[in-house]
C-alpha cells in the first residue's frame, strides 16, 4: 500500500474551505488530517470530501478545537473517546485503514508558561504518551501520529531560538514532554527525511512574519519505525501560505511506499 498523507491546521473549515477544496485537487492527497475545523460534527460539509471520493470522519466543537480525518481508502475502525487526554475538547480523533492506525491530534496552545493552560498542555502530551503505552507495540504496530503539536522540537525548528527560549511553543518544559512522547517508538518524518532543512509551518498574522520568515515547525508527522523506513519524501507546502485568505499553518505531506 502506498498512500501519501498530510496534516494542516486550517484555523476554521469554513474560512479556509475554497482553498482547501482547491488544495485537494491540486496535491490528490490520499488521507489528509485536519485540526482546528471549528465547527460541530453536524456541520461539517462532509458532503463536498464525499463526492471527492473521501471517507469522512469528524470530532467537532462549536468555534474552537475540533479535528476530522478525509481518507480516499475506507475506515476500519474509528475511535473518539479520548475525554481522559482532552478533558471535554474535542482534540483527538483515531482511525485504521488497513494495518495503519492513525492518530490526528490538536494539541493545546499553552497561553502562558505556568499557566493552568500550560500544565494542561503538558499532561495532554504526557496523556497521549500514556496511552500509546497502553495500547500499541512500537516493535510490532504501525502507527501515525500527526497534527499541529504546538512544538517545536529543536533549534533548528525556530526562526531564533535565543529570542524564543521558554516562550509558549518552544518553551524547555513542552519540548522535554514532546521527547518523552516521541521515544515510545516514533520517527518525525520531516526532519529524518530534511535533516539540516530550516523550514517552518506556522508564521504569526501579525507582525509581517510571513514575508520575514519569523516561523516555527509545529506541524509533525511522526511514524513508529515500521512506517519510517518506507517514507519516501515528507516535505512541507510552504506555498500556501501565501495565497489568499491562508490559514497561519501550512501542510506537511508524507508519501508511504
């Protein structure tokens, strides 16, 4: 089975519709994982994915949060009960198509450091590693876990990494529990495949960050090792970014061979 997939948090379903709709066409994306779609299941146009050929599968919420996974291949298993990790948002949506599970996760912003936002920040990270534990065998099972993390893992992964130290998104605290998430058994794709790339996928609206290029990588796509040794390319759209009416976040696409 070869299948590409990607992650992009779209910062609303509605306002980015037209160029996500746009983007499907252009990139034919196999599973495309989307966070931040800001709306209820019950509202989500899964009726215009479907007549693209896409499986649907929505956990949303009323303007915030929100996750939903569009597959060309069909579900075999969809799960949302993740209230233990999210707390009542709607963060964390899990799928398998075929062998594959695959998780699309929005983890929290964290606001402020030593805020109560942050710490919930910390134990969604440290829940998801948790969990993982439970229920999968990095040895065995192949796993995706992929999203807009709100991490950026290394210095090489942040336009100053002096001016940024401790501040939300690449803060020593998060990125000590992105480690610890990451050494259950995962690959970041990206950077196995970049590895001294200095690429961003996600600038500030204000500021003029775009055009000056004050990013960070935050989206991921990560891979237990099964999966990580048949990745071909992981790059990511910067492009989009710049068109009209973009989401600050662009996607990052993994191709599986």
């Amino acid at each position: 089975m070869e299948f590409s997939i990607a992650t992009w948090n779209v910062n609303s379903i509605r306002a980015r519709m037209e160029l996500l709709l746009e983007w499907l066409l252009e990139s034919s994306v196999d599973v495309a994982c989307l966070q931040e779609i800001k709306v209820e299941e019950e509202k989500f146009p899964s009726q215009k994915f479907e007549e693209m050929g896409y499986h649907v599968a929505v956990k949303g919420q009323k303007a915030y949060n929100g996750v939903c996974i569009l597959s060309r291949y069909p579900f075999k298993e969809i799960k949302k009960d993740f209230d233990e990790i999210e707390h009542g948002q709607k963060r964390i949506l899990q799928v398998s198509i075929e062998d594959i599970t695959i998780i699309n996760a929005y983890f929290p912003q964290g606001k402020i450091p030593e805020s109560e936002y942050f710490y919930y920040k910390i134990d969604f990270i440290e829940g998801l590693r948790l969990y993982l534990d439970k229920n999968f065998n990095p040895m065995e099972d192949k796993v995706i876990l992929l999203g807009d993390f709100n991490v950026a893992p290394d210095e090489i992964d942040v336009y100053d990494a002096d001016a940024l130290r401790n501040t939300i998104g690449f803060h020593e605290r998060e990125r000590e529990a992105l480690s610890y998430l990451r050494e259950w058994g995962f690959v970041d794709l990206f950077r196995v495949k970049n590895k001294k790339l200095k690429e961003y996928t996600w600038w500030d609206y204000r500021n003029a960050s775009f055009r000056r290029n004050m990013g960070m990588r935050v989206d991921h796509i990560w891979s237990s090792e099964k999966l990580a040794k048949r990745c071909i390319t992981c790059t990511i759209a910067r492009e989009m970014r710049g068109m009209p009416k973009p989401s600050d976040h662009v996607p990052v696409i993994a191709t599986i061979a």
